[in-house]
C-alpha cells in the first residue's frame, strides 16, 4: 500500500489506539502494531484500527439485539 499522509485526526486514533509512531531511515513515518509488534505505514495502520472499531460496534449491536437495516 502507499502511503499516505495522516491527519492529526488520525494520528490520536492511532495512538489512542496504542500504535507508537516511528520514523524509518529514509524519513517515513511508520506505526508499530502494538498486538503484533510489526511496524506499517500509516495508512495501513489506520485502516485496520478503522475495521477493529467497526467490528466493535457490530459486536456491541449483535448483544444488544439490534441489526444493521
């Protein structure tokens, strides 16, 4: 995946998240997966922090007994 350029926005997700930001030697800020220990681009690192807390807020719907229409 390319990178792309992460908005502050963004960047709290990731770090709330518990990602930690470091820079590669070529200049590149890169996220360390805080479950796997790998380091990934930005973008990639937003994208799977986007799927868990889509997943999260299915799973709460499903025990909560409400569906998506």
């Amino acid at each position: 995946m390319s990178e792309r350029h992460i908005d502050p926005e963004g960047q709290w997700r990731l770090t709330d998240a518990g990602f930690v930001s470091e820079e590669s030697r070529t200049g590149k800020r890169l996220w360390r997966d805080p479950e796997t220990g790998r380091i990934t681009p930005g973008g990639s690192a937003l994208e799977r922090e986007k799927r868990a807390e889509e997943e999260e807020l299915e799973r709460g719907r499903r025990r909560s007994g409400r569906t998506r229409r």
